[in-house]
C-alpha cells in the first residue's frame, strides 16, 4: 500500500505531464483538466503517505554494485518535501488554469514542465540514494531554468533562465562532490548507511563533505553569496514563481542540511 502511495506520489505528476505531451496543441481543455486531475491526484497521495510514514524503503530499484539501489524511503522528513511539492504545486496548476488562459500556443510546453518538475521534486524528497538524489537535483534546475525562461521572447526571462541554471549547477557540482566523497570513503550512496557510518570518517573528509553539502544548499536556496539569480528569476509566470522560488525548490537546499544534519553532529 506504502509502495503504491510513494508511486502514485511521484509518478501521477509524470504519468500526466506525458500524456499532455501527447496531446495535440489546441486541445487545450483537455490539457488543463488532465493538469489539474494528475496534480492533485498525487497532492492526495502524498496527504495519504503522512500517517504512514516510516524509515523503510518503499521502492528498490537495483542499480549495480557501483551505483547500488535506486530507493525511495517515506519517513518524516521526506513525506513533508513531498506533501510541500505535490499540495503547492496543484494548487500552483489550479490558479494556472485562468493564468494561462491566453497562452494557447504555450500551455502544453507549461504544463509539461510544470507537472515533471513537481513529480521530481517530489521524488527529490524521498529519495534514499545519494546518487538518485543528485540526478533529481539536476532535473529540477533544468525545469527550473526551462520555467523562468518561459516566455523565451523576452530577453530578461531567458538571461534569468540562464543565471538561475548556472549558479545551481554550481550547487550540483558541490552535491556531487559530496556524494563522490561518500562513495570513495564509505563505499556506498545509500543515504541510511552514509548516516550510520559518517561518525568514522576523518575529520578533514567530514569537513570537505559538509563543504560541498553548503555550497550546494546556499546555491539552490539562494543564500549569500549565491543568491544573485533568486531576483531575476522572478521574470516566470506568476505561479511558477509562487511554486518553485517560494514554496518548493528553495527549500531543497534547507531539506539537503536536514537530511545530512545526523552525520555532522558528532
């Protein structure tokens, strides 16, 4: 049942942005009924994971010896990413709804973009592997950079676009150096045994992980000296900016320190 909900979760949002794909441009009805339908079907999984919440992998996806598995882990901390992503971002896809009423030509590409970034950054939250969570990480700047840049008439949008992507992507640098120190010192990317086992990692090697841990959090939650493409991304549509750069995105990097609190406190 737990598996299931952590699917719908994730895949509801994905599971809609592809059909919307598949729909010819001007069926714009459909486009937004079946927005609003998968948005808030998964909005409702995740309000269903909260009372179910526990510590133990959901779903396993074998990976290979290098890469381990691909987990998805509904506790606490990740239900409450998920609920935050799903809830605002249907709410985000209902005001949509009469926000782009006038952009018939551009509301397939929106509502593609929109719905695969809700779905990832749910999949962000429950995440359990290391790696996948990287992976997540970068698919969410990327939808992040295609949103902001929007209306690519408009210079401002598509330079803000682009600023965004190349400061997060300093961010992911950093979230990635972190999870090759994990993989090189513990020899794995399952998040649960990084956590248990971080208290036998060297000083030095603990300080450099927290390091790029930082630098990844202060590059997607804006903070100083990082900060600057937090402004100008302010040129997406109105409800992009409500979900993605005041609800959802900009709180990864506040989820990433909590999630790696564990390993730094001993």
């Amino acid at each position: 049942m737990i598996a299931w909900l952590v699917l719908f979760t994730i895949g509801l949002p994905w599971l809609g942005a592809l059909l919307i794909w598949l729909l010819p441009e001007r069926q714009t009805h459909r486009q937004h009924v079946l927005a609003v339908i998968f948005s808030v079907a998964a909005g409702l999984s995740g309000l269903a994971l909260l009372p179910n919440a526990h510590e133990n992998p959901a779903i396993s996806l074998p990976m290979g010896s290098v890469f381990g598995d691909f987990t998805f882990v509904p506790d606490g901390l990740g239900v409450f990413i998920a609920v935050i992503a799903t809830v605002v971002g249907s709410l985000a896809v209902i005001f949509s709804v009469d926000y782009m009423a006038h952009h018939a030509e551009q509301l397939r590409r929106y509502y593609v973009l929109v719905l695969l970034f809700i779905g990832t950054m749910a999949g962000l939250g429950l995440a359990g592997n290391l790696l996948l969570m990287f992976l997540l990480w970068e698919v969410t700047a990327l939808c992040s950079y295609a949103l902001i840049s929007f209306h690519n008439d408009d210079p401002k949008a598509v330079a803000g676009g682009l600023k965004a992507l190349i400061i997060t992507q300093i961010g992911g640098v950093g979230l990635l150096v972190g999870a090759l120190i994990c993989y090189a010192y513990l020899g794995t990317y399952q998040i649960n045994q990084i956590l248990a086992e971080a208290h036998t990692l060297p000083a030095g090697v603990l300080s450099a992980l927290a390091f790029g841990f930082l630098v990844a959090a202060a590059a997607k939650s804006a903070q100083v000296p990082l900060h600057t493409w937090l402004p100008d991304a302010m040129e997406a549509p109105t409800p992009i900016s409500a979900l993605i750069h005041a609800a959802t995105m900009v709180n990864a990097g506040v989820y990433l320190l909590a999630r790696f609190y564990p390993a730094f406190e001993h």
